[in-house]
C-alpha cells in the first residue's frame, strides 16, 4: 500500500505544478501499471503458495528455486515489456489517449512521463513478488520498513527533480532532448515520473538486500543468484528494442496526424517485430526460459 500512498503524496505534489500535471502524471501512471498487472502481481500471486510451502517444510532449495524462477520469469516478460514501452511510447499513448480533447503536445508529454516509468516497470513487478516472499517466511517488518523508507526517498526525489528542472537549465534540456519533448513549455512534471522510478528502483534492490540474508538465515544456507539467464534477457530485449525502434523512426511522422488505427497499425508492427526478435536472439541464446515457454504452447 506503500507505493500507491506515494502516488497520491506525488499527485500532491503535481498540483503544485502547471496545469494539466496531474493529468498527465496519472494518465502516464495508469499505461506503466498495465504490464506490471499483468506480469508482477500474477506471478507474485501463483508463487506465494509454493514459497509459503518450502518454508513449512523447511526445504531451502526449494525456496530458492521457486524465488529466483518467479524473479526470472517477471523479468523475461517485464525487460522486453519496458524496452518496447519506451521506444513505442508515443504510439501508446496517442492510440490510447490521442484525440481532440487530448492535444499533440500533451501527448508528447505524457509519452515521456511514460519513458521515465518504464524503470519502474520492472521495479514495480518485482517488488509483490519480493513483499509475498518475505510474508512466505513470516516477516512482515521487513518489508514494511522498507517500503516506508522507499516511500519517502521516491517523494524526495520527485521533489528535488522538480525543483532541479525549474532551475537548472542544463539539465532541463538534456532530459527534454533524450524524451523528444525539447520545446515543452512545463516540463516540471517529468521530475515527478523521474523521482517516482528511482525511490522505487531503490526499493526494490533494498527489498532484495535484506530479504537475502534474511532467507539465508531461516534456512542456515544462502544461493547466489542465477546472472547469466538474466544477462541473455536484458541482451535479447536491447536487441527488440533496436529492431523496433527502426519500424517506429519509419513512420514516426505519421503519429501527429495519423489516425488512430494507422497509429495503432504501426505500433503493432514495431512491436511484433520486437517481439520476434527478442524470441530468436534467446532461441539462439538457447535460453531456458523461451524453451520452456516453447514446451508449454506445444502441449497446450
């Protein structure tokens, strides 16, 4: 409940800003929870039982299997989710939102509220799954100390980005460049995206910490994490988002006048080529978690 009281401490905050900057906050916000909806919270939700059962039967091996499968698998769906999230941003939210009560230049800004949450995409999907293994092995402080510290530091964050953008320049050009939006008249608001992301990055990899040596000691022996499955996932995902960026500079002009099913056409190519990639490089990686997602739709 933590991250959703930040949201509202941070919709606080963007009242304070230009007008609009609630808007776009929330509307940026409410894109970037789909894919942790559907990848972090089920997953977090199928595991918690298995977690909860090593535990009782004190198996430490299998605790540690089904911990490290549940964060490989949130994250062999949620890097390639966060990397296309963040080349087709615009498309996304130009199918999504885009009309005549939605101008152009609010599109541009919410697609790039969008790009700063596509850290906390991967972030946000872990973390349930991180919280429900700490409930598994009977320790609800932890987390919770944890969150309210990530709570604070991601409000801290928003606030001093914020205050950072108003005045530095500098700074202000180089974030607004790197998310398409240079000319944007009230780029405040991405302060807030960018604040939001960090506190909750930070959380997680907290969460993480602690729940290690903690899981260690219940069951007098710790395991290292799995790196090189991740490391193919993270390559795999760079490479979709090479080849779908190469369909969206294509018809990118087209996204300010186009219609909604043209936009929506080309996201949809951007995004299968993506995909394809990011399914040939771990095929040709020989990845685990593409041959056992193979083995499942074959006996489906």
């Amino acid at each position: 409940s933590f991250p959703q009281l930040t949201v509202v401490m941070l919709t606080g905050l963007a009242s304070l800003l230009a007008t609009g900057s609630i808007s776009i906050f929330q509307f940026a916000q409410n894109l970037y929870f789909v894919p942790v909806g559907i990848f972090g919270v089920s997953y977090s939700v199928a595991l918690f039982p298995r977690l909860n059962a090593a535990y009782l039967a004190r198996d430490g091996s299998r605790f540690f299997h089904e911990f490290f499968g549940g964060i490989r698998a949130i994250l062999f769906w949620t890097i390639p989710s966060a990397v296309l999230f963040l080349v087709l941003r615009v498309e996304i939210v130009r199918v999504v939102l885009g009309g005549r009560a939605f101008s152009w230049e609010n599109v541009q800004l919410t697609a790039a509220c969008l790009g700063l949450l596509t850290i906390a995409i991967i972030a946000a999907s872990l973390m349930p799954h991180l919280v429900k293994s700490f409930y598994a092995l009977e320790n609800t402080r932890a987390p919770l100390r944890t969150d309210m510290g990530g709570s604070v530091v991601s409000v801290v964050l928003a606030f001093a980005f914020t205050r950072l953008i108003s005045y530095s320049a500098s700074f202000t050009a180089m974030l607004t460049t790197f998310l398409g939006v240079p000319n944007t008249p009230h780029p405040e608001v991405l302060g807030i995206a960018l604040g939001f992301s960090l506190g909750l990055a930070a959380n997680v990899l907290l969460l993480y910490s602690v729940l290690m040596p903690f899981a260690g000691r219940v069951f007098g022996k710790g395991q290292s994490f799995p790196i090189l499955p991740i490391l193919k996932i993270i390559t795999a995902s760079l490479g979709a988002g090479i080849a779908a960026y190469g369909v969206h500079v294509h018809f990118f002009e087209t996204i300010a006048r186009g219609s909604a099913l043209l936009i929506f056409a080309h996201g949809l190519l951007a995004g299968a080529v993506g995909l394809l990639v990011y399914s040939g490089l771990l095929l040709l990686f020989k990845s685990e978690d593409i041959e056992a997602l193979s083995r499942s739709l074959r006996k489906g």
